[in-house]
C-alpha cells in the first residue's frame, strides 16, 4: 500500500511547496509594489552611497512633478546664493502675477515681500505657490523664462527626461519628470549644497501670525528621514521624495502616483524599511556630476508691481469722481506705433453695474493701475485666447480695503468660459471661471 501510494504523496508535496514559494513571491512583490491597477505609481529607490538601484518600479516613465518641482526652484537658490547673486536676507517682491496663485500658498499680497530665507521655508514646509512664482521672477525675470533656466538645469544635471514650464509643479501638461530623475536631484541637493540642505527637514515655519506645518509627515516618525518633499495634482496623484540616512547607510527613496497621502506615505514606509538595510556602508564621493553655473536674471521692473504715483502718466488719477459716474481707463502699457492705445471698459462704481454672464477673473489687486496694467499684459502675452474678449476691472471693499478684480467677459457659455481658463493655464497664469 505503500509504494502504491508514495508516489502521489511526493507529488502532492511538491505542488505544497512549489505553491507555498508562489505565494510567497507574491506577498514578496506586493510588499514593494502597490496594485497594477494605479497605472499612476512609480517608485524607485537608489543607494545615495554607491548609485546602485536597489528597486525601480517604472522609474523612468514620465509622470507629472507637481509640488516636487520646488525641490528645482530652492536647488536654484540654493546655487544663487552660492554665486553671491542673493543672500538669506535679499527682499523678494510679491508681483501681482505671484500672488494670484492659487493654493497652496502664503497669501502675501502684491508690493508685499519676503526674505529669501522666508521664502525658502515656505516652499520646503507650506510648498506656497505664490512664493515660487515670486522667485522665479526674481531670478530669472519671469515664471516662463525661469522655467527654462531650470529645464537647463535639470539637464546639466542628467535629468534627461525633465521638463520644467514652471516654478511651483502647478497642473501643466508639458511639465513632466520621472522617478528617477527625482532621484537624481534629491541627491545633487544633498550632495552639491550639503549646509542648506538642512532646510528640507524644518518641520514648521512661522510666518507673521501663522504657523505652518511641513506636509512631508515621515519627518520625525521614520528613523532616518531628514527630508525631502511632498507633490500633489489630480493628474500626478501624491507625490514624495524622501531622503534617508541610518545605521551608515543612506538612500534617496522616490513614490509618484499614490492614491492617497496615506497609501504613499505607507508605500515609502515600506521601501525604507526593505532597502535601507541593503544600502551598503561603503562608498563616499558625489554621485551627481556639477556641471556649469547658471546665469540669472538681473532684476526686472515689472510696471504691474511699480506704486500708482510712480506710474507713467496715463496711469495717474484714475481714481473714480464723484458725480462723474463710469471713468474709462486708458491702456498705454500695450501701445505701439503700429497699436494703438485700446480703452479697456469702464471701471465699477456705485453708478455702474457689473457684467453679466459667465466672466473669468485673473488676479484681484490693491490698486485699478494694477489691475489695469495686468489686464493689458494678459491680453497681450494670450491674444490667441483673450484678444476678443472684454477686459474690465470690478470694484469691490472688504473690511473697509478696496480691492480691483480684473476680469474678462464675453463668453457664450460655461464651457468656452471653462476652456479659456485651461488655456490661460498654458500661459503660467491663475483664473477662475463663473457666471455674475
């Protein structure tokens, strides 16, 4: 009976152990890698000591940055400072263009500023998206033209497959990164400017009467943590970059694409806690190569930020009169020879009333010269999308503070209102679609 049966034992054993190591493999690989549904994840993690990938997990297909693109925007910094082009004291404007973004950010209003140090711990703990446009006007002289210089940057760094339009990771489809390449400046931040690197592990920061939590929460709570990021868009899902350092091993540790902030943190949790112990202890020298310096810009006099009595005539005096009803507001900022000046629509007063319809708002400033002059430069800068459309500023008092909304009317319905907004977004500029 024996020998009868020994053989379909063995093989009944077999199948045991054969489905045991199976699943096994499985709980191995869902360990690290969540499911193949979220067709948003990436992860990757690198050995900071000797360059080795110890997990890749589509690290080199592209994915949208988000708010990890601060990392770029403070590594510039980082790199000014360094050039003597600013310091931890240099005052950086708040232009009306910076403090129309849209949250996250700090709220400064335009003609405000901060220091530059003010300015990096907004961006590594509240991740503020007016702070980073306002840098970016600072050093290279605007939001567009900085972006290049980070695109560059990022080259010269061997971030192939990076593509910066602008300062702050806020929604544009042409910027886009992958894992790896996060990696990568992880590593040239710690690497290139390892006495300000200290800043990406600030857990709060105080600003005037608010006190402002880093969004990055393994900071403190996982061994070893001592920075760097957090991202998150629709469209990117949540992002973090975090850098670990422990036991003599170090790792820069890469998750795009969570579900949740929840579920990346626990993905990160997950990868720290199974490759920092196969990071090795050897090794030292840096990892990213310092190619070249970057030419910033010299300061650039915007007229949209300049105070109404420094404005050039046609901007003083706006200011309503009494009895006089609606005063039409010239617009010689986009004059030409060839362009006439163009009158934009009458200001809002008590004697006027405000468009109807669906009407978009770009920005809303202390002053109508402001509002006018941003008007002008939007009309111009997008006139493949905002050239038939009818530009107006809009009174309005809050708390006994006059404000002046600038806006656009002459749209037909909800969606050509809505699809205005998402192409002014391609221009690096904020807008808010809605019917009066």
């Amino acid at each position: 009976m024996f020998h009868l049966y020994a053989p379909a034992l063995r093989g009944a054993f077999l199948l045991r152990i054969v489905t045991l190591f199976v699943l096994s493999l499985a709980v191995s690989v869902s360990f690290a890698t969540p499911s193949l549904a979220n067709s948003k994840y990436a992860g990757i993690v690198i050995d900071a000591r000797t360059g080795k990938t110890l997990y890749n997990y589509r690290g080199d297909n592209q994915r949208f940055p988000a708010s990890l693109t601060k990392m770029m925007t403070v590594y510039m910094m980082f790199e000014a400072m360094e050039q003597g082009k600013m310091s931890r004291s240099t005052r950086i404007r708040i232009s009306p263009h910076a403090a129309s973004m849209i949250p996250s950010k700090l709220g400064i209003r335009a003609g405000g500023s901060l220091t530059a140090e003010q300015a990096i711990y907004a961006l590594v703990t509240k991740s503020a998206n007016d702070v980073a446009a306002a840098v970016a006007e600072h050093l290279g002289g605007t939001e567009s033209g900085f972006a290049r210089m980070m695109t560059a940057k990022a080259q010269q760094l061997g971030m192939k497959s990076t593509v910066f339009k602008n300062a702050s990771g806020l929604p544009n489809s042409a910027q886009v990164t992958t894992a790896r390449d996060m990696a990568r400046l992880g590593l040239a931040l710690r690497e290139h400017h390892p006495s300000k690197y200290k800043y990406f592990s600030t857990r709060s920061f105080k600003f005037g009467s608010a006190t402002y939590r880093n969004h990055n929460r393994l900071l403190g709570r996982i061994k070893g943590v001592d920075g760097i990021k957090t991202g998150y868009t629709r469209a990117s899902g949540f992002n973090l970059v975090s850098s670990v350092q422990a036991n003599g091993r170090s790792i820069v540790a890469v998750v795009m694409g969570g579900r949740t902030g929840a579920s990346r943190n626990a993905q990160m949790e997950k990868l720290i806690r199974e490759y920092l112990p196969r990071a090795s202890k050897r090794g030292a020298g840096n990892l990213i190569a310092k190619n070249g310096s970057t030419s910033f810009s010299k300061s650039v006099v915007n007229l949209a930020t300049i105070s109404p009595s420094r404005l050039p005539d046609p901007y003083k005096n706006l200011r309503p009169q009494a009895g006089t009803g609606p005063i039409a507001v010239a617009t010689a900022y986009a004059a030409t020879p060839k362009r006439p000046p163009a009158a934009l629509d009458a200001i809002t007063t008590a004697t006027t009333q405000p468009r109807t319809g669906w009407v978009i708002q770009i920005a809303s400033l202390e002053t109508h010269a402001e509002a006018m002059a941003y008007l002008n430069r939007a009309q111009s800068k997008a006139s493949s999308v905002l050239g038939s459309r009818d530009p107006f500023i809009e009174q309005f008092d809050k708390n006994g503070t006059l404000y002046h909304r600038a806006r656009f009317s002459g749209f037909n319905s909800k969606s050509d209102a809505w699809d205005t907004c998402e192409q002014l977004s391609k221009h690096n500029y904020a807008c808010l679609a809605f019917e009066n």
